[in-house]
C-alpha cells in the first residue's frame, strides 16, 4: 500500500513540475506574441497580483515584501528567463503572472487612418467640410495630415480644436514645403501648391501608409473602406487611383496628352492611397535613364524633361511614372472617386449604378456654382450637418428633395446614386455600438 502511495505522489509530483514547465513555455511565447512593451498597466496589474490585490493600479510601483527586499522591480526579465531561473532579486511569482496575463491585458492600439489635404486660397470651408464627412461616417480613428499657407492655419485650428470633443481624430498642420533649389518652379506648376502631395513620401518620413484627398472630396461611406484597400495590394504595388475615364470616347488623355500615360484613359490622382513605405524604397523605371530612380530623385528630372507637355501638372507627372511601372498601381473602381465627367455627358460609371457613389470628387469648382446642383446639393448638406445625432439622420429626406429638383441636367436625372450609398452609411451610423462611432 505504501509503495502505490509513494508511485502516487511521485507521479503527483512529477505532474505539478510537468505543468508549472508548461505554463512558463506559455507564458514566454505569449511575451514572444506580444512583443516588446510591458507597460505600466501591465506591470501595475502583475504587482497588484504578486501584492495579494491589496496594491491600486495607480500605484505600479514595485511590491515590498516583509524583510524590507524589493524582488519584483524588474520585469524585462521575466521575457528572458524561465520564473524558477530568475536572478536572486526579481520575484518569479510577479514574473510569472505578469507574462502569462500581459498578451491579453495589453492594450492593442487601434490602427490609425492617415489622411492628407492640401489646401490653399479659398478652400478653407471645402476642406473642412470634406474632413467632417470622413469624421461622421468613419469607424476608427483619424489622424489628419493638414498641409496649408501660413495664413490658413489660425483658421484651420480654431475649426478642429472645436471639434475635439468628438475624440475621433487628432490633425498636424504643415507649411507648404518644397526642395529649396526647385521652389519656384514647383509651386507654379498647375494650381498653388497642389504638387505637394508629390512629396508626402519625403516629408512623413515615419508615415506607413497614407489616403491623400484633394480638398473638392466628400466621403459618401466609411474612409475605412478604402483604407482597405491597402492589404488588396500585391507584392509589387505602391499606390491606389482611380480611372481619369471610363470611356475612352470622352477620355482627355487619349485624345490630348502629349506625354505618357497610364493605361486606356490615364488616371486620376484626385484620391490617392499610398503605401509610401514601398513608394520610398521603390526604384523605378523611366524613360529618361537606364538606371532606375526612387522617388526622391525622379520628380524634378520628369518636370524638367515634360512641363512643357503637361496640362494637369502633378497629375499628368504620375500619370507618366506610372506609365512605365503600371505593376506598381492598384486601380480602384470609378465609385471611389466620382467626378462630374461621370454624368455631363450621359451617365458613365456602371459600379456607381449598382451600388452608388462612395467617394464624390467635385472638381470644377461645381460645388461652387449652378452648372452641376446634383454635386452642390450634396456638398451644401454635409456642409451644414452638425455632429448631433438628430441632425445627421434628418440629413437625408431634405437632401433627397433638393436632388429632385436637379433632374433638368444629365447628371440630375440619376440622382438616386447620388443618396444610395449616403442612405446606407447613415443606417450603418446608427447600427453599430456605441464602441464603435
């Protein structure tokens, strides 16, 4: 009978070593899942563990144990040292606790939405009227990238620090900033200051991925929507545009470019998804040199060789870089980035038909005169919605009917594409959880 009795302990025993050896391997590879980064919430929850739940979260501190020894004041190693081979002076206990439990108490951060505008002159009230239709109907957070004149930025501040009650999104202003050697000649190409966005990449040095819009952009649907786009990419592409035309009978760059450009109709750089990691280490192709050129260096050789070509300015220079390198563009439907050419001449953008219009890119200047109401109704509404509740959702009845009323013009008479998607993003507004608005 003793002899059962000593083959159970030992087997006892052997099972508690067994499983104390499982749970330190879990806990390390969770630490290894988690990656570096135990913070002050975590640490403060092992020490209120290892303190029997006496101690707050305010004071993480480290644990005084009777004796007056502090063992539990470094938890960096506990990522490299099972708990029964720590050093003499770090509690194994605290160790032990704090890897198993740090992978689901860490605080994941939520991914940013880098977004970028450019904005000069008049075009205060249009850019902040596009960021708010991102703020309303977006899902995660925003981070703003607000490159305006000197004399803006007073203005621009005074507008967003009024919103930030809102807490979903944080903004920088920048100057306008171009190489010093080639200044002048990049601030006249085209409009003032719109071949900035040429060097985002160089300036958001520590920015992965980023959306630049132009400041005629309203957000009809989630800018997380687009967002995604970015894991659609392929190993070999860099950016996101939209077709210039989808028929090539009315196409402006098959019909006049008088340099290269990309595919059928070229593209229209208007809203631009950028994963400007890929675009600053990218060598390209060119038809200027053999040797391949990253972005940096293959700006100013292209103005030099083409301005006397372009018509579009910063616009016509990509529509040419990516004519040499078209592995490097992932072309998103016309939905995405729907212009009045869209509709003036009779309606050409099947996608927006079916599901309508998620992204409305009124250039032109037809948010700002009577040739294209459809365009100024929509842009009029959301310039005038407030962040209320109530105001948002009575946004659609009152628009519909301003719609109705546009029917006379090419673009009117297919008004419903117009509020179709607009329509489905308030109802998806209001059907998510508070946790998510």
């Amino acid at each position: 009978m003793r002899r059962y009795l000593r083959i159970v302990v030992l087997c006892l025993a052997c099972g508690f070593c067994s499983l104390l050896y499982a749970f330190s391997q879990l806990a390390v590879s969770l630490e290894e899942g988690a990656g570096d980064g135990g913070g002050k919430p975590q640490a403060a929850v092992a020490s209120w563990l290892a303190g029997g739940g006496r101690s707050t979260l305010r004071g993480a501190g480290p644990v005084a144990h009777p004796g007056g020894s502090d063992r539990c004041k470094d938890f960096s190693l506990c990522y490299w040292n099972p708990y029964w081979m720590l050093p003499s002076d770090v509690c194994g206990m605290n160790c032990f606790w704090e890897a198993a439990f740090r992978y689901n108490l860490k605080i994941q951060p939520v991914e940013k939405i880098h977004l970028a505008v450019v904005a000069c002159g008049e075009r205060l009230e249009e850019t902040m009227t596009m960021l708010k239709s991102a703020i309303i109907f977006s899902i995660r957070p925003l981070q703003f990238h607000i490159f305006a004149e000197d004399q803006l930025h007073h203005s621009f501040k005074g507008r967003l620090d009024s919103w930030s009650f809102l807490q979903t999104f944080n903004y920088t202003l920048y100057p306008i900033t171009f190489p010093s050697e080639n200044a002048a000649e990049w601030k006249k190409l085209f409009k003032p200051c719109a071949s900035q966005r040429l060097f985002l990449p160089l300036i958001l040095k520590e920015v992965d991925s980023l959306l630049y819009v132009d400041t005629d952009i309203l957000f009809l649907r989630p800018v997380d929507d687009i967002w995604s786009f970015l894991k659609k990419f392929n190993s070999t592409q860099i950016a996101a545009m939209a077709p210039e035309h989808e028929e090539p009978r009315i196409g402006w760059y098959n019909r006049f470019a008088r340099h290269p450009y990309y595919g059928k109709t070229g593209v229209n750089s208007g809203v631009m998804l950028m994963n400007m990691t890929r675009m600053r280490r990218k060598y390209f192709k060119n038809d200027m040199t053999t040797v391949r050129l990253q972005w940096g260096d293959i700006l100013m050789p292209l103005l030099k060789k083409y301005k006397l070509n372009i018509t579009w300015g910063d616009q016509d220079l990509l529509n040419i870089m990516f004519s040499h390198n078209p592995e490097s563009l992932f072309v998103f439907p016309c939905q995405w980035n729907y212009r009045p050419d869209h509709c003036i001449y009779g309606s050409n953008c099947q996608e927006a038909e079916e599901d309508g219009i998620f992204i409305l890119h009124g250039n032109r200047g037809v948010y700002h005169d009577d040739k294209q109401p459809a365009f100024r109704a929509v842009y009029e509404a959301l310039r005038n919605c407030s962040f209320e509740d109530d105001n948002i959702r009575s946004l659609l009845k009152p628009l519909e009917l301003e719609l109705q009323k546009t029917v006379h013009t090419y673009c009117g008479k297919i008004y419903k594409i117009f509020i179709k998607q607009l329509a489905k993003s308030v109802r998806d507004r209001y059907a998510r959880s508070p946790k998510e608005k």
